[in-house]
C-alpha cells in the first residue's frame, strides 16, 4: 500500500453537533469524504478516525475501515495530525492478512488527511494532490481555491496588499486560499515535523464551487442548497423505485371541469423510463395519499402497483418493502412535499423533484433537474438503468469495446439521453439532419429512419427564429426554391419548423429509440427547445463567439455539446469559461465544406481533452468517411455527420451529407474499430495457439 487517506471524525462538535453525520445531498458527510476517497484511483485505503460508535457504523457502511480514536486525541483542542497520526501507529495491526507482509509495521509511504466538513470533494482532485506527491514535485500538498481578494486587519491595514495601490485583477497573481478540504503528506516527513506542512509544499487548485467548508449551522444550509448544483449525477444503484404521483408523475396541477372530473398531464417519456426499468427488472410502485382514479388509471396505465388513500405513506411502504423482500437501502422514493418526508427517511436514496417543498430538498441524495410531469421519472430512470450491469437498451448492433481502466485526468462518461458519452463508451454516433428536411416532416421522418436504422444514437436539428438570425441585407435578396422564386427571409421562414412540427419529430424519435436535439442560433430558439425537452442542447460552430447564447445555454443546466470550428483558441477558453466543463463534450470541427484532408487536424481531439478535461468528440464535413474513422482511433468519443436521402437533393448542406448506405458503413466500422481497440493488455489469443505450437521452436 502506498496512499493511505485519513478521515478524523470525532463526536464533538462546537458549532454543529454531531456534524460530521449530518446530511448533504441525502449522504451523511463522513460518508461523502469516505466516497470521494474510495472515488479516487491513487488511494489505496481509507481509514476514519472516530471516538463514536454512530460515525463509525456509518464509515464502515460507507466502506472505510475504522479506527478508535482515545478520550485524549478527541477534545475540541486536538490536532488532526494527532488523529492521522495515531492512525498510523494503529493501523498494521488491524489491515488484512494480505497487507501485512507489504507494510511490516511500517506506513504507507504517503498519506491523505481529508476533512468531512468539506462537503464537496472531488476525487480527481485528490489524484492530481496525490500524483504531485508520487512524482516528486512536492512533499506536502494542500487543497486551495484561487482568490483575488484584498484581505483587511480589524485595524484597517492591507495583509495582502498596499491600499494606496489598488492593481486591477488581471495585473495581479493570483493567491490561493486554503480551504481545509485535504492534505496530501510524505509519511515520513509528518512523523518527523509532526504537521502537515514541510519541505517542498504546494496547492492543488480547487474550483470555488467545490471550496465551501461547514463550521456553522448556516455553512450547512449553504451546503444542503448547493448540493443539487454541484454533485455530480453518478447511477443510482437500486432494485426498486417508489414515487408520489402528484408533483411526481405531474406538475401538480389538475383541470376540474364542471362536473368536479379531474385530469392531469403526463409525460410520455416517464412512461418509457417505468417501462424501460420493467423490462431491467427494477420493482416499482406508486404511493398516493388521496384516492383519486386518475392515479388508478394511470397506474393501470404503466402496469404498475399503485397504493391510495393514506393516512400514513410510510406505513404502506415499509409493509410493500417487506412483503417484496426488499432492503430499504437498495430503494429510491421520490418526493415532492411534506408528506413524503416519513418516506423518504426510510429508503436509501430519498429523491426530490426541483420544485419540491424545500425541506424535501434538504432530505434528498439527489435533486432531480427535470420537474414533476416533465421527465423527472425518465430522468431517475435512466440515472438507476446507468448503474445496472445490461439493460433493456443494449442491442447486439452494437456492441461495447472492453472498457480501458481510466487514466489519472481522464474525463468521465457523461449522460446524453439514453447512453453515457466518454472513454470506454460505445461511440455516440449522431445523424446530423439540420436543415436537410427542407421544410418537410415527411422527409423528417425518413431521415429519422436512415439515422435508426443505421445505428445512430442520435438525430440533431438546427433551430433559428429568421427575423433574429437572417441579416438586414440578405432579407430581400431574391432565391430560386422548390417551391418558386421567393425572398430569403420567406425561404427561410418556409423551411423551419414550429411546435407541431417538432412535437410530431420528438413521437417518431422516441418510437425509433433515439435521442433528439438541436443547434440553436438564437435565445428565443434555446428557449423553444426547453419547452420541447430537449435532452442537450448543440452550439454551432458559427455561434462560439455568441456569448449572450452561450449563458443562456448554462442557464438551462443540460449537457452542452460545443463544436470548435472557425474559433480560435483564446475564442473557445472564452466560451467554455461561460459553459463551465461539468455539463459538457467538446466537438473538434474544421468549418470547411466539403472538409480537405489537410485541413482536418484530428490531433486536436487530444489537444482539447488535455486542456479542458471533457470528453471530445469530431464533427466532420468530408467526403467519404476515412477522417471520421480515423478519428475514433485518436479516441473522438462521438462522431458526428450530416446525413441525407440523396446528395443530389436541393438546398446547401446535402452535397457534404453521407447518404444511408455510407452512414451504415460510418457506424458498422465504428463498431469494428472499438472492438479491434481492445484494452491495451497484452495476451495470448485463443487464435495464436495453434501457430504458437506449430511455429515456436523452443519454450523458456
């Protein structure tokens, strides 16, 4: 063993009792500090130093070995260092069998102090402190946040600077403030110095969202309100799934006519998402306090068990638990008010719905993005079909290449719709239909197909309001159409679709298993999208440099996808610092039509994962497809390409569109290419034995 994290969490607490158990995002925080350590790829154990039994029944649960801390290292007046390294002194002793022989009463060589009062670790963040320190570049290693404040004495004196000389923030260096999240440490040298800081010390920088540490009663209210923003929507291994219906299932609202009937609205793609964890297997049931038969009908619907009429919600579900043989921590409940609190404590993944009664935020592990009526269900679904080992949506058309262990600044998979988008995924193959439909749903639809039938995951569109996006001086230019001669403004008004139009695309897409989105060019359009329920948005190439778009974009809080053609360098630093990088894939793009191979530069892929940590993708314009492919090798996540019925067909994109046949090719060799990728581990293949024992001429 060489990183050994420690995790000090003593009973007492002067500002917050018991703190270190209390919940952020649903999770007690000594159990969020033991995961984000278990998280990390460099650490090798985790220890919790604790003198109370509470703590550590919930680190052993968490997966962290304990350690009895004595009354005399537990007081308010006791050093963490004390904690760690009495630690030390207990820990050979108490590791496996298979530990003993490597550390022969020694430490480990490097060792991880981490504090549960930061609520909001990140593991890759503590791999880069830890690999600073296995390489030598430092001995000591703290976690810090990047700060251009001006710091004052109570007496009115400048600690960090002069105040008659007041530097602008881009003419200063930074300074980093110690945010007390974790320390990375040579053994040897805390046994020597007996802290935390010595010889060569450094900062691993942390962004600010992840700096807020809890000391008082309001850090924690802080924390449990930032929780749903900053977590990140990891699976949600679970073998049932109980939700409320109103504010669940709907927005909560209901229509009365005059007859006192009631009806609601539904989301269709929820309906899929409780169909989709049927047929995985994953139990589910409905708890409604009032009887209502829309609830039953809705219910029957779904073909789902549904319980109504209850005076106590939490009595029902413990009875269904325990007549279904389910342990109520392999359970998600999903609420949206008051009444769902009793539930919710119950099951291991109390969920709330993003506009649900604050105090059921507080109590959730996860706040779905998507509100009630409006794809929350879909949502959770496909975040629990995520952990599963094989759902319902494998096809044998498509098959997964042999997942390579993940790599210290690797970027994580992230969700796109139905399937998860980063190394070691099946490429997220889109058929880029943009404005190839000319107008026409029909064509649409067949496009759709040829996308489907391909193996497409997915179909995108572009999405313009022409009195927005059409210049001054091109409105009145005259253009020879299909439909006759007309103005370009009426051209382009005559070919974008509205509502409807999308509404009939969004049925036919989902009736075919694929995901949907498109490229807006304008607010009002990232606006008319939301309402259709995209499940990411696209930025254009053309529209890096709009920045008003791009927040509105962020606003939305969904995966982005960004294509980087005709954009500089300093133009694509400006707009991922509007995006931020934790809802986000990067497309390389040269905007040439047709694309000439010397222009393709697919190295960039890899220049754009180093210097952004997201997943890329390559979204080409050539003929044929040899620089797609080639792309996949370089490891291009996704590939995107604009597809058509017939590239004689009128209108600007179709002549660098592939047609059906060479789509299929594009995704049947994709799919050679992951598998011949293989892991990088070198064997001996059933197919080389023969040769083997033919041609070898003497064995070792």
């Amino acid at each position: 063993m060489r990183v050994l994290a420690v995790v000090p969490a003593r009973g007492g607490s002067v500002g917050v009792p018991l703190k270190n158990l209390e919940k952020v995002g649903g999770v007690p925080l000594v159990a969020r500090a033991v995961d984000a350590c278990l998280r990390a790829e460099l650490v090798d154990e985790v220890v919790v130093s604790t003198d109370d039994d509470r703590i550590a029944e919930v680190a052993e649960a968490a997966g962290a070995r304990v350690v009895r801390r004595p009354a005399e290292l537990s007081g308010s007046t006791a050093s963490s260092e004390s904690a760690v390294l009495h630690a030390l002194s207990e820990l050979p002793s108490e590791l496996p069998t298979e530990f003993s022989g490597e550390i022969s009463g020694s430490a480990p060589e490097i060792v991880v102090l981490v504090q549960c009062t930061s609520a909001f670790l990140d593991p890759r963040d503590l791999d880069a402190a830890v690999a600073k320190v296995l390489d030598g570049e430092a001995d000591s290693v703290f976690s810090g946040t990047e700060t251009y404040e001006f710091v004052w004495t109570g007496a009115g004196h400048g600690v960090n600077h002069d105040p008659a000389v007041r530097p602008r923030r881009q003419d200063r260096e930074p300074h980093y403030r110690e945010t007390g999240a974790f320390y990375v440490m040579r053994t040897e040298g805390l046994r020597e110095r007996g802290h935390r800081f010595f010889g060569r010390v450094t900062v691993q920088p942390v962004p600010a969202r992840h700096a807020v540490e809890i000391d008082t009663p309001e850090d924690l209210e802080i924390a449990r309100a930032l929780a749903p923003f900053v977590d990140e929507p990891l699976p949600i291994d679970v073998d049932a799934v109980v939700t409320d219906f109103d504010g669940v299932h709907t927005d909560d609202r209901a229509f009365v006519d005059s007859d006192g009937r009631e009806m609601v609205a539904v989301s269709r793609s929820d309906g899929m998402g409780i169909a989709l964890l049927r047929r995985a297997g994953v139990k589910v049931l409905v708890l409604s306090t009032e009887r209502n038969p829309v609830v039953a009908a809705r219910a029957s619907k779904l073909g789902v068990p549904v319980v109504q009429g209850l005076g106590a919600k939490d009595v029902a579900l413990r009875e269904w638990l325990a007549a279904e043989g389910l342990a109520p921590e392999r359970v998600a409940y999903v609420g949206n008010d008051v009444n769902d609190l009793s539930c919710m404590a119950i099951v291991g993944w109390p969920v709330a719905v993003p506009d649900a009664h604050p105090r059921v935020r507080a109590a959730a592990r996860v706040v779905l993005s998507a509100p009630g009526g409006a794809g929350a269900v879909r949502e959770l679904s496909d975040r629990v079909l995520a952990a599963r080992p094989a759902t319902a949506l494998e096809t044998v058309a498509a098959p997964a290449p042999v997942t390579a262990p993940r790599h210290l600044g690797q970027p994580r998979p992230v969700r796109i719709g139905r399937s998860l988008v980063g190394p070691g995924q099946p490429v997220y193959v889109i058929g880029e239909i943009g404005i190839n439909h000319n107008g026409d749903v029909d064509i649409a639809r067949k496009l759709i197909d040829v996308a489907a039938d391909a193996g497409c995951q997915a179909v995108k569109f572009q999405k313009r309001t022409p009195e927005i996006c059409v210049p001054l001086e091109q409105r009145d230019q005259i253009r020879q159409t299909p439909w006759g001669q007309m103005t370009y403004m009426e051209y382009k008004i005559r070919t974008e679709f509205g509502a409807d139009e999308y509404a009939h695309i969004a049925k036919y897409c989902e009736e075919r298993g694929v995901d949907w989105f498109a490229s807006p060019w304008d607010v009002p359009s990232v606006e008319f999208l939301e309402d259709m329920d995209v499940v990411a948005h696209k930025v254009a190439s053309a529209s890096v440099t709009d920045h008003e778009l791009l927040r509105a974009l962020a606003a939305t809080r969904k995966l982005v996808i960004l294509s980087t053609g005709m954009s500089t360098i300093e133009e694509i630093d400006a707009a991922v610092e509007i995006l931020g990088t934790e809802r986000l894939v990067m497309m390389h793009a040269t905007s040439t039509y047709p694309l000439p191979p010397e222009e393709a530069n697919l190295r960039m892929i890899t220049t754009l994962g180093q210097r952004y940590g997201v997943p890329v993708g390559y979204s080409g314009h050539e003929r044929g497809l040899q620089i797609s492919l080639a792309a996949v090798t370089l490891g291009a996540v996704t590939v995107e390409r604009h597809i058509t019925l017939d590239r004689a067909m009128w209108g600007s994109d179709h002549a660098a569109s592939l047609e059906p046949t060479g789509l299929e090719h594009l995704v049947r060799d994709i799919r050679i290419i992951e598998t011949a990728l293989g892991d990088g581990v070198k064997r001996v293949y059933p197919g080389e034995e023969a040769p083997r024992a033919r041609l070898r001429r003497a064995t070792a």
